[in-house]
C-alpha cells in the first residue's frame, strides 16, 4: 500500500524538522541538532527512554518490572486517531546511508482516541534498528485529512548515549512486579514472632519494592496461628505478628492509617493441625495490597 510512498521518502527525508510542502504527504520528525533522547521514570520500577517529535508528540520506549523481561513502544499524539485503521511501520535509511534499503518492521493497530502502541518484538526491532543509526518510521491515512498521508521518523542522531543508560536502566528493573507480592502469606517458626527463612526473603522483596514506591492505597495484615496453645494467648500472638509486620511498612514509607491489622487467632485454619509439618502452615500473616 505504499511502495510509492516509501520511494518519494527515500528521496526526501531530510535531517531538518520538515513538513512536506506537498498536499498528499507530511512529514513530522526532529531535525539532527535537535533529536532529543531522554531517560525518563528512572528506577527500578519503570524505565522509559523518550523522544520528542515536534508538532506532532513524543515517541515513548519502556520496561518495567516484572518476571520476565518486557519491552513497550508508544507514540504519544498531540491529536488522537478520529478513526480505526492500520499504520505502516518500516526502517528507513537516512540520505547519508547510500544503497540501504528500508525494512518492514510492523503493522500498527490505529484505535480511535487512543495512542498507537506496539508490542515487544517490534518494539525491541525499532531499538535495534536506532542503534545502527536507521529512522524507524510510522506511515498512515490521515484521519483528519483524507487527502493526506502522514509520515512520523524517528531520528537516530543523539541516540547512543541515552541508550545505553536506558538499558542500564532496564538491567536494573527488579525481577518482579507489583502483582506478584500484592497478595503475600508469611509463615513463622513455632511459638514466637520470627519468620522462617523463606518468609524473610519474601518479605525483603517487598522491603525493595517499597522503597521504590511507598504510595499503597490500603494494606490489610491478618494474623493466624495453629491450635498449640491457649487460645487467648494464640489471639495475642497472632495480633503481635500483624503489628509487627505492620510497624515494617510504616518504616517503609507506607502511612500507618492505611494499613489495618487484625489477628484471627487459631481460627480459619489454611490446613489440619495433626502434626508439626501442616501445624506450621497455620502461623501466618497474609498481606493484601491494593493501589489506587
């Protein structure tokens, strides 16, 4: 669909914020002295590396934490699709590249009054393709002009260096998201306060998570115990744990009124108190976080 298209900006694209003088084709992208690469949302949360396109919007590249490694591409427009349709996505060699030739990277999905997005492999091909200096460019129908088509490059001059930090960035990502400690169980060692070992690792995660973002919505701790025991003093015991995992949030940041505590006792067993092994499943604290 546009073979044509890709020819006549083989010939034009230019290394200066250009708007094609043309009627059928614009052309959005920034010029070589001012191709902006940014590292934006550091932490080990988010990375996000940015670019501007002027008159048109930003050109957007993320991660974040997870499990598995993950890859985003955004672009932010300054006027929202009015229409549903289909982008080309293609790498183009700018004019100083004699003899290369442009490469298919991707379809992109063009939903109405949202932003264009594309999923991870073509979004790590568009990285790729940057960093040997080729334009990754967005080709489309004009939604608000049907006599136009619409070309958004991205400029690979200024590129290297705020690559490299994104990625150093997105080594840095922790190996889990929020979703994988919302909902936590910490078991404890038999007659007191202290966490197995498995516990203490869980509850170091989200030590880390926290001190990334502390902003929780609501944190609910409930505390448990086996049947060993006198039942008040199981009550108190119970309570104790809660409070003790409570009074590690707030150090971490999270405001104390957001968090509710209840102990539960020996009541609401998780499994049978025959012996030591499933006895032990019982002492516990289940933590539940939400965020807005």
């Amino acid at each position: 669909m546009f073979k044509n298209l890709i020819k006549l900006l083989m010939g034009t694209i230019v290394v200066s914020l250009s708007v094609n003088s043309s009627a059928t084709l614009r052309q959005y992208s920034a010029n070589v002295e001012n191709s902006a690469w940014q590292l934006k949302d550091e932490s080990r949360l988010q990375c996000t590396l940015s670019h501007d396109l002027p008159g048109y919007g930003e050109a957007m590249f993320s991660s974040f934490a997870s499990k598995q490694l993950n890859m985003e591409f955004e672009l932010d427009m300054l006027r929202l699709p009015k229409s549903y349709g289909v982008a080309a996505v293609y790498s183009i060699p700018p004019i100083w590249m004699p003899g290369q030739v442009q490469r298919t990277i991707a379809d992109m999905t063009i939903r109405k009054q949202y932003n264009g997005d594309l999923p991870e492999q073509a979004a790590w091909t568009m990285l790729s393709e940057l960093e040997k200096g080729f334009w990754p460019t967005i080709y489309y129908q004009d939604w608000y002009n049907q006599h136009d088509k619409v070309a958004v490059g991205l400029n690979a001059s200024n590129f290297a260096v705020p690559y490299v930090q994104f990625a150093e960035c997105v080594a840095n990502l922790l190996p889990y998201s929020f979703q994988d400690i919302a909902y936590t169980v910490l078991t404890y060692q038999f007659n007191n306060t202290e966490l197995t070992k498995y516990s203490q690792k869980r509850l170091a995660m989200i030590a880390d998570y926290l001190k990334e973002d502390a902003d929780l919505e609501l944190v609910l701790l409930d505390g448990y115990t086996d049947s060993y025991g006198g039942r008040a003093i199981n009550k108190q015991i119970s309570i104790r744990r809660a409070v003790e995992i409570k009074t590690f949030f707030a150090a971490m940041g999270v405001a104390p009124e957001r968090i509710e505590v209840t102990g539960h006792g020996e009541r609401r067993h998780a499994s049978p108190n025959t012996n030591e092994s499933t006895r032990a499943k019982n002492r516990r604290v289940v933590i539940r976080m939400s965020k807005a």
